[in-house]
C-alpha cells in the first residue's frame, strides 16, 4: 500500500541538515525549549539591557525562566555536560515574541552549531560552513563571509550564499567569545571555538522558492504535498 503521509518539509530539510553535520564529525544535542534567562542571555554576554529581552521579543514564564529565542541555549548547558573537544549541533523549536508576516512567524526552527577544542581558527568555521552550504545547494555555490555582530561571538561573521545570481544572508556565526567560553567553564587561554546559528525555515524558502514563511504552518495540504 502507497503511504498516505510524509514528513514536513521542514523536518525533511533538517534531517538533511543534520545528516550533513555528522559526516562533519558533528553530534546531535538537544537542549529545553524552556529555559532559564542564564542559559538564554547572560552566559552568552547578552547585555542587560539588550532588546531581545524585551516582553515584545521574548515569551516570558512567570517563574522568570523563557522560551528559548534560539537554540544557542544548548552551549553552555552542553559544554557543562561534557569535556573538550565538543562538536555539536542543537537542533529545535524557537520562539519569538513579534508581529508575523511573510518572513517571521512566532514559532521557528533553528539549528546551532559549537566546536570547542585547542587551537581552532577561523578557518576551521569557514571551510565547515562553506563545506556545508555546498553539500546543500551544490559543490558550485560561491560562499562569502561579511563582518557582523553577535554578542556571544567575537569576531562575528553574516554567512552569505550566491543562489541564481543573487546574494542571499543565510546565518550568522564566528569565534566564540572568551567570557561564553568562561562561563562554560572551560579555560580560554587553552580553549578557542566557533559558534553558528541558522534559520531552517529561512533555508527551506531559499531551497524550493517560497515566498511566505506562513504556509509552512498552515496545514495546507495542497502546499504539503508537493514536497
């Protein structure tokens, strides 16, 4: 008998994703979509007066924990659980407190990426991320790498693709900072690594060319069933 179901486009997409970063040498992490504010902000130097804090950004409990607004959440509390070298990525549900359109919806998912180990250069993240991006959109696909910030990074680097000509911000990534590294209790004069965050939602839109982040989650089955 033929099935009669298939896994969301996005579930497709980031078992892909995931089967890519484990031929990397990458492991599987899963970190709460509840957690605390330590987890979520401060041990990544997310400043106190950050507006990703505010109540119109992030979902907060009225016991003070949030639901995470990226999977970054998973660094410290993995790196807590275990020893360098660590090379993870933490895939998952976020959640964001902001008005929806074509682009944003409430709900996303992400995937994180951590290596932790002695004498990790930049070069270690540019050629996993280019190495990445080409075994999902094809070994042709130009990469390019921009300065950007990001408080748990330093630097910090806007991950860009050239997709049909254009050139399209995909993720953000770079060196982790010394003060996570601190707070993972790890030694930074011994210890360096890099971090990156990506969109899977974002990724999914470029790959088949949706327009509207919406239709993922509006159990259309018209739309569903084309992939």
């Amino acid at each position: 008998m033929k099935p009669r179901g298939s896994l969301h486009p996005i579930s497709q997409f980031l078992r892909e994703t995931i089967r890519v970063f484990e031929s990397l040498g990458f492991e599987v992490y899963e970190s709460p979509e509840v957690d605390t504010e330590w987890n979520n902000f401060d041990a990544l130097n997310v400043a106190a007066d950050h507006p990703a804090r505010d109540e119109q950004d992030t979902f907060w409990l009225t016991d003070g924990r949030v639901l995470r607004t990226h999977t970054s959440n998973g660094q410290v509390r993995a790196a807590k659980e275990r020893k360098p070298p660590i090379k993870i990525v933490i895939p998952g549900r976020c959640f964001r407190n902001e008005a929806t359109d074509a682009k944003h919806e409430t709900t996303f998912y992400q995937l994180e990426g951590l290596y932790i180990d002695r004498d990790v250069k930049v070069g270690h993240l540019f050629w996993t991320l280019s190495n990445f991006l080409q075994k999902m959109y094809g070994s042709e696909t130009e990469v390019k790498f921009a300065p950007g910030f990001f408080p748990f990074v330093e630097p910090g680097f806007e991950v860009s693709a050239k997709y049909h000509g254009k050139w399209l911000e995909l993720l953000g990534a770079g060196m982790v900072h010394p003060k996570v590294i601190k707070n993972m209790g790890i030694d930074s004069e011994k210890y360096s690594g890099f971090a990156f965050g990506m969109g899977i939602d974002r990724l999914v839109m470029l790959k088949y060319g949706i327009l509207d982040i919406r239709q993922f989650y509006s159990s259309d089955l018209r739309f569903l069933k084309q992939f």
